[in-house]
C-alpha cells in the first residue's frame, strides 16, 4: 500500500536522508551512527526512526534519490513508427543513463554503496534493482516492442537489451566508478556509434 506523505513530510524526510548522506560520505556507511544522524537533521530518535527504521533504508534512500535521473523519462511507452524513432529512443536513454550514473555526486554515492554491497544483502539489492535491473528492463521493453512492430529482428529482448546496455556500461565502470581522475562522460558522437552498432545488429533481414 502506498502511503501519500504530507509537504511537511516529505521536507522532514529528505531533511534526514540529506544529512545522512553529508555523514556517510565524509565518515563512512559504518562510521556513521543513527544518533549522529539524528544530531546533524536536528530531529529526534523517534522522528529520525519514523521515516527510516534502519541505517540500510537511510542508504536506499540516498541512492535512489541520485539515481532518479535514469527513471526519468520513463514510463509509458514511447511512440516507435520507424527505426529512427527508435534511434531517437535509444540515444536519449543512454544520455540519461550515462548522465546520471557519472553526475560526481551520483558517482561519490556509488562509490561508496559498493563498498557496503558485498557485506549487506539489502545494499546489493538495492544496487542491483537501482542500475543494471532497472536499464535492462527498460531497454528490453523498448526493443521488444519494435520487435513486435517489425522494426528489428530481436526475438530474444533481454538479451538484446544487454548487448546495447553492455557497451554503454563500459564507460560507466571502467572511465567512472573505477576512475581516480577526473571523470570523462562518454562523448554524444561516441553514443550514437554505439546505438548504431546496435541497431546494425538488430536490422530486419531483407
């Protein structure tokens, strides 16, 4: 059941899950207690332990809320009568995917998330439905519809779906999360190959 916060809600909530993420990020996910979080939103135990019952929810929170850039957009399917439709698509969901995933505060967020994933069985997935699950899922639909108009051959859609999401997470792993420097996003020239590779793959037998 999904419960409708008031405005005054909703200001209190994102009031602790914005606290929360100054501490984690400068001491840690273990570093930083539910009492320090309740010292630096400036609420008490029982309103901090109403929003969020656990520390594992503060963090859901936080990551959700920078990730929120790849569900936008999204939704009801968009209107596909030609490949270049398609293209069209394609192209503005890898420029949001790339554009959130590589934002450097998306990227601090994440950075530290993984390092909890692989201890916390909540973290994992919530990282895991947040990124690869989600863009798969709305790839795979994309493609399978135009499958179904005749637009592609990809009987298949998930895997389709991760032979066009594969590419483009190259650049999110190897030149964001696991880069020291300065973050380079993927240029729009060097999407729009990989778009068109894709779709050279998927094109419709003569």
């Amino acid at each position: 059941m999904t419960v409708t916060l008031s405005v005054r809600q909703v200001a209190k909530r994102a009031q602790i899950a914005k606290a929360a993420r100054t501490l984690f990020l400068d001491l840690g996910y273990a570093g930083t207690s539910m009492d320090a979080v309740s010292a630096r939103a400036k609420v008490s135990k029982q309103t901090l332990y109403t929003y969020f019952p656990t520390k594992v929810d503060l963090l859901r929170e936080i990551l959700t809320e920078e990730l929120a850039g790849i569900q936008a957009g999204a939704g009801a399917m968009p209107t596909l009568t030609s490949v270049a439709d398609l293209r069209a698509v394609l192209l503005q969901f890898a420029h949001r995917l790339t554009g959130s995933l590589l934002h450097p505060d998306a990227l601090a967020v994440i950075r530290l998330v993984m390092g909890e994933a692989f201890r916390i069985p909540e973290v994992r997935e919530t990282v895991r439905d947040a990124v690869p699950v989600r863009a798969l899922h709305g790839i795979a639909a994309i493609v399978g519809r135009a499958d179904e108009l005749g637009l592609v051959t990809a009987p298949d859609p998930d895997l389709a779906a991760r032979m066009l999401l594969g590419p483009i997470m190259t650049y999110v792993a190897i030149d964001g999360f696991l880069q020291t420097e300065v973050v380079t996003p993927p240029t729009a020239e060097k999407l729009e190959r990989i778009v068109d590779y894709f779709l050279a793959m998927v094109k419709v037998a003569p």
